[in-house]
C-alpha cells in the first residue's frame, strides 16, 4: 500500500512495465518501471520519483541510466538521468515501424547524439517492429535492422568508459508544452516535393512553425513529401503529446505520408521514391527546447552525424550532401 502509485490504482494492484538488470552471477542490481506508457492499456504507470542507475563489477565507478521505449521521448526520466552526469545508457524497447515519424533507429541515434553519450538499445523482433543499436555520440557502432529475419541478433561493439567531451545540459520542457503550440495545429500539414531533376524549393508552415527546404533532385520516383507539424502529435490509445516538426519523407500521396513504406523500402530500396544529390533543410521553432536530428538513408542504414551538418541558431539547419544520399 506504501508502494508509489497504490493510492491512484485503478484495482488496487499496480501492473508495470519493468526492467530488470542482473549479474553475471543472476543477482539483482537493479530495477525500473516504466514511467511513460504506449499502447499499454493495462498497465500502470510508474510514479516513483528517483530514475533508477546500476553499475557493473570492475567498473563502478560508471553509472548506467535505464529506461524504458517510449520514455526516450519524454524528459522523464532520461533528461534527468542526464542532468545528474550519467552519461551510459540502456533501453529495452518493443518499438514498431509504421509511423514515419516514430522510426526506432532515428529516434535512437539522434537522442544519442544529442546528449553525447553511451546508448545500448534491444528492441524485440517483429514482422514490424525492428531496430537495435549500439551508439556511441551520434555514431552507430552496430545496428540490426530486418523485418524478415527469422533469427535474433546479438550486438557487440567496444564502447569508452570514460567520454572526453563535456556532457550537454539538455534544454527540458515546460510543464505546460500542451497550451504552447495552438490546438489549430495539431495535424500534420504535408507537400508533395516536385522531383523532377534540377533545383528546387520549397516552404511549408503550420502556425509559427515553417520549414523551408532546397535540394537538387538527381532522378525522379514515387515521391517525397515535405511534412511540418505544430501542435499535438497523434497516435492509437497514446495520450497526444505536444511537438513541432520539419521532415522529408518518401511518399507517393501527400494523404497519407505518415505510415512508413517498410515493404516498398526493403523491396525496392530508397531510390525508387526518388534519389537527392542534395538536401538542406530549414526550420524555425516557436518553442525553446531539444531537437532531434533524425536522418535514415536507404531502408533503415543510418548515416554518421560528419556526413550531415547540422546548425542551430535562430534556426535550425540540417544539410546533407553527395554520398551521402
């Protein structure tokens, strides 16, 4: 009954997500219950206040923060973990792939980048839900990726202990980031992107949110889009979360751009919507807080961050250029 979350129980039983850290020698030393749910019904939330660290034998003297799928979105827990110097994560996760906007290796590379630090991620595997990585400030050391795979994969790559560069104070988000961005715009507002080869440009907005992008066009194909969003973002039985957004997406109809091609991108690859020889893309947020680069090239093959060049100011500005498309 003293447990954090008994009183608001809906049954007067708490079911949680949890993760559990063992030993070498199967002893417990550690473990977190989700604290930001999706697609999860039938669980409880976790109100314990205090995020949750391990260490492992030989090498206590390095924290490792935990969390659970959904949580990497959110602030809590992973912004505080951050903001405490932790600076070596893990992340179990069951993350699928159709929206476009919620791909799991992106997510997981440009959170890792952002906050320069140490990720391990497990995702379960699926015929749609795949993407596992091993990071490294922003650099993928190893990833797995195949919705058709008939076997699990195991992941090894040599990670520092200790990271020389200075760790990021990341920006948190107000606690009213719902009222901030304007109910109008709580769908996402999308461009067909003209193909053709050649130069071309091209701004969208949503309320104060505008995204501008210019690119050279190599070879025409089904499509790409040119998406913004300002307001709630939406998905089946997830509460809506507030977020701003700029992106380019393959898409053959600007109707539906959100659903991810999984099947189109694994059997014909990423050029049959299209191929880029460059792209720089422009964004202006009405709101003070992180954001994310996410860039996947071909089906799922994510870049390293010195093959994409990204500015913030006023502004943010994501460039990509030859190869690397």
């Amino acid at each position: 009954p003293d447990f954090p979350g008994c009183d608001s129980s809906r049954d007067g039983w708490l079911l949680l997500n949890t993760a559990v850290v063992l030993d070498r020698d199967g002893r417990l030393l550690q473990k977190y219950h989700k604290a930001n749910l999706w697609f999860e019904a039938a669980l409880d939330e976790s109100k314990e206040c205090s995020p949750k660290t391990f260490s492992i034998s030989g090498f206590e003297e390095v924290p490792f923060g935990i969390f659970i799928c959904a949580d990497l979105i959110h602030a809590w827990p992973p912004l505080e973990l951050v903001n405490k110097g932790v600076r070596h994560f893990v992340m179990p996760l069951s993350w699928t792939n159709e929206m476009a906007q919620m791909q799991p290796l992106g997510w997981q590379q440009a959170w890792n980048y952002q906050m320069q630090a140490v990720l391990l991620a497990a995702n379960t595997r699926s015929s749609s839900c795949s993407g596992s990585g091993i990071y490294v400030q922003g650099e993928a050391k190893a990833v797995a990726y195949d919705l058709e795979a008939n076997t699990d994969q195991l992941l090894v790559a040599e990670v520092p202990l200790h990271l020389l560069e200075p760790a990021p104070s990341p920006i948190g988000c107000p606690t009213s980031g719902t009222k901030l961005l304007p109910v109008e715009g709580s769908k996402w507002k999308s461009f067909q992107l003209d193909m053709t080869p050649g130069d071309h440009s091209s701004t969208l907005c949503s309320a104060a949110t505008c995204c501008h992008v210019s690119y050279r066009s190599r070879r025409q194909g089904k499509g790409y889009a040119l998406l913004v969003l300002n307001g709630l973002d939406l998905a089946p039985e997830v509460a809506p979360w507030a977020a701003e957004a700029c992106a380019v997406l393959p898409c053959q109809s600007s109707s539906d751009c959100l659903t991810y091609p999984s099947e189109a991108l694994q059997r014909y690859g990423a050029k049959w919507f299209g191929e880029f020889e460059s792209l720089e893309m422009e964004a202006n947020f009405s709101t003070t807080q992180e954001v994310f680069p996410q860039v996947l090239a071909t089906a799922q093959r994510l870049l390293s961050p010195s093959a994409w060049q990204l500015h913030r100011s006023a502004t943010v500005r994501l460039a990509l250029k030859g190869s690397a498309l």
